[in-house]
C-alpha cells in the first residue's frame, strides 16, 4: 500500500512510524540524503531517494519501490511535497501516476491510505496528536493520477480538519481564506 499523510513538521514521520506497523519505507527528495546524520536517519527508515528535478536520476528508486510493491510492503509519500502548516496543499501527482504504471505489471490494484495528522496547541513540551487514517483509494491507470491526487488531498483535508490551499499560498491567513473558499466550493465544512 502507498500511505499518504499530511505533512507540517518533520515529526510526521516518527508519528506515521508508530501509527502502522513496520516496516515502513519512506519516499524523500534526494537532498536530503546529501546531509550525513539526515541520510542516515532516512536509510534506517527505509529511506527511498527521489529527485524532484530530473527523474532520470530516480530510475532505481522506482525499480526499489517496484520491489517493494511486488513484496507487499508499505511505502509513505508526503503527498504535497513539501511541509504546509494551518492549511492542505494541492498535492503532487507526478510519483503517483509512475506508481500506478506499476499495476498492470503487479496484476492488483494499489491501495492509496490518506492519513491525517492534527497538531493541538502547545502545553509547555506537550502537544496533543491526533491521526485518522481514511480509507483506501484506487484508480485504474495512470491517466487517473491527478484525479486520485484530487482525492485524497480532499480525504487528507476531511481527517485532519484543515482548509485545502494552493502550492502558492503558503502564509496562514491566506491559506485559510483559499481554504474556505475551495471548502465552500466543494461542499465541505472547514
């Protein structure tokens, strides 16, 4: 299955370790790898280097996550990218339509798990954390990747109880604002 949490602090990924059982192996951009204690904290996660900038590069993460796949195993995708705070970003596509390239070989359908982590008000060193996995999403082929992204960055949204906003809105207040005017839009309570 390939888990899709929300993405705030670098503590997401500790946090979606606890949440499901091991092993888990993560997908992160390939600088991070560049950093020596980063690099090797990501490989004892099961870290799987991508490079946003030119894929070619990537070609034997995705003979990994293939791998991995094959082997039934659980792989974590930051869906939006990057951290995005008081707000859900639109979410990125690309890795998920080469993972759904993927399944007519594998001969099943892929699960996509939304995950959404909420975050309380700080008490001294303690914060309140909330995780709510939504139920799998599929889709068919990789022509249906932007619309499986759509999915379940509204799913993401829905369980962590935050306003969706744009990759260009990354300042609370205007987040909030887009968030509520896409809310409204589709339907759904902030």
């Amino acid at each position: 299955m390939i888990i899709l949490p929300k993405h705030q602090y670098w503590t997401d990924i500790p946090i979606i370790s606890i949440a499901f059982t091991p092993l888990l192996y993560f997908v992160a951009k390939r600088e991070l790898f560049e950093y020596p204690l980063i690099r090797n904290y990501l490989f004892l996660l099961g870290g799987i280097p991508v490079d946003r900038q030119q894929s070619i590069r990537t070609l034997d993460s995705f003979r990994s996550l293939l791998s991995l796949l094959r082997a039934g195993e659980k792989i974590v995708i930051f869906p939006e990218g990057t951290y995005f705070r008081d707000g859900v970003g639109a979410g990125k596509s690309r890795l998920l339509q080469m993972i759904l390239s993927f399944q007519e070989e594998l001969k099943y359908r892929i699960p996509f798990v939304p995950v959404g982590i909420r975050y309380g008000e700080r008490k001294g060193w303690r914060r309140r954390v909330e995780i709510r996995i939504g139920p799998p999403l599929f889709a068919e082929k990789e022509s249906g990747a932007t619309f499986l992204t759509h999915r379940v960055m509204e799913e993401i949204s829905r369980l962590c109880r935050l306003p969706r906003c744009s990759n260009e809105l990354r300042n609370a207040p205007a987040c909030r604002r887009q968030g509520l005017r896409n809310a409204e839009s589709s339907g759904l309570k902030p």
